[in-house]
C-alpha cells in the first residue's frame, strides 16, 4: 500500500519535472514520517528511500537509534533552544531556523559537538499569524547575522505554505522564495549559501516543483493520514 502511494508521488514528481524541463534528480523528496511508527518507515527504506522528515526533536532521536545509520534525518519542526542537543549529531539539516537566536543556539551545540550543522531559514511568506518563520522583509538581516557564525552553514530558505483547495494559490509563495534567495545569493555573503529550496508538501508539491523547489515535503501523500488523537507523544 505504500509502496503505492511512494510510486505515485515519484511518478508526479517526474511529471512536474518534465513539464518544466528540470530533471528529477535535482528534487530531493524527504517522507516526512512524524506520527508514523518505525515499522512504515522500514517500508519506505526498503523502496530506496533514504531522507525522512520528523517535526518533533525527541521522536527524530529515539527513530535515529532503532533506524538503520544511513537515513538522512531531517528536522522540519518548531525547534525550541532546549531541545537542539536531541537533533544535532542525528540531523543532516535544520530545516526550521527562524530566530537569530535559535541559530546562535544551534551554532553553540554543534560547536560543542565539533561539527557544522547544515540549516535553511523558515519563510513565512503568506504572513500568517499561525504559523512560525521569518518575515521576507527580516530574512537578509537574518542572514548577515548567521554568516558570521563558524559552525552553522546556511543553504537556503523553507516554507510552509498555507493550507488551500487549490495548490496554485500556493504558486506566488514558492515563486516569491525563490526569487528571495536569489536575491541573497547575488549579495555574495561569506557562508551564505542559496542552493536549497524547501517548499512543496502532500497537498501543493507539483506547482512548488515548477516554482523551483529542491526539496520537497511529503507526509499524507506516502503514509496517509496522521492520526493526532492521542495526547501522549506517539509511540514509536
Ligand atoms: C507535516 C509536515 C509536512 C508534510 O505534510 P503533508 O501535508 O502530510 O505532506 C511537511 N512539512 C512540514 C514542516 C510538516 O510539519
């Protein structure tokens, strides 16, 4: 069954991708497997899949240990100061920097931890108030502050976008992420670096695609849909 699922969202992607000339190759799809036991996500390995996505820092870490070590674990989530030792070590990116201050804090811990931790900062781009992120106007400070940290390195921007029936309305989101990055990338910043785009979930993956996305997020459209109905934090 999801094996499935996976085939049909590889196969829009390469859709998408050949409708605008891209090749598949530069999309990176992460199953974002936040709520999901380890058992679907041994099934999804199994198809080759090798990045997941998890939102919250404590399930990324106790997935990290009973996983297999070449996963590529991608936090996507909030992440709130005290819980970055969870993360550093175990992710590959940090998807979800939207403070300066937050990003001092990852740079300290991966200071600690002697390594270089790769982040992209979270955009929110429609302005809603519900949601965490940068505002577009904050981003370019934002990132002369983060180039002059030694063990953190930027590799571009993230969005969510908002929830729509129809995923073009989405499109002048993605469209606008990119042309942010590229704006920073023509500033030439030491340890600024704009390669990555990560935009696109289960509902408007396709249109982000077509407005340049390099990841893309996928979760309901590989797993299903997530069921929150326990208080508890899942079991895993
Ligand atoms: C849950 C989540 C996703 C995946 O959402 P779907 O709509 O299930 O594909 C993507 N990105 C972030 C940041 C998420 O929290």
């Amino acid at each position: 069954m999801l094996k499935e699922n996976l085939f049909q969202v590889e196969e829009r992607i390469r859709a998408a991708c050949a409708r605008c000339g891209r090749s598949p190759e530069e999309v990176t799809l992460i199953a974002v497997s936040k709520t999901k036991p380890v058992s679907m996500i041994e099934e999804i390995y199994k198809e080759g899949i090798r990045n997941f996505g998890e939102n919250k820092p404590q399930e990324l870490r106790d997935k990290y240990d009973l996983l297999p070590q070449d996963i590529r674990w991608h936090m996507i989530g909030h992440l709130q100061k005290n819980k970055i030792k969870y993360v550093i070590g175990r992710a590959c990116m940090i998807h979800s920097v939207d403070s300066a201050e937050l990003a001092a804090a990852i740079d300290s811990q991966a200071a600690k931890n002697n390594v270089i931790m790769p982040v992209l900062a979270e955009v929110n781009m429609a302005g809603e108030d519900t949601k965490f992120g940068l505002r577009p106007e904050d981003v370019m400070s934002f990132v002369r502050t983060v180039s002059e940290l030694k063990n953190i390195r930027l590799s571009g921007l993230m969005t969510i976008a908002p929830y729509v029936e129809n995923p073009e309305e989405n499109r002048i989101h993605f469209r606008n992420l990119r042309k942010l990055s590229i704006d920073i990338r023509n500033k030439n910043i030491d340890n600024i670096f704009m390669s990555e785009l990560s935009m696109g979930m289960t509902n408007d993956y396709e249109v982000a695609i077509e407005e340049g996305a390099t990841i893309i997020r996928v979760g309901t459209g590989i797993f299903g849909e997530r069921d929150y109905s326990s208080t508890e934090t899942h079991s895993i």
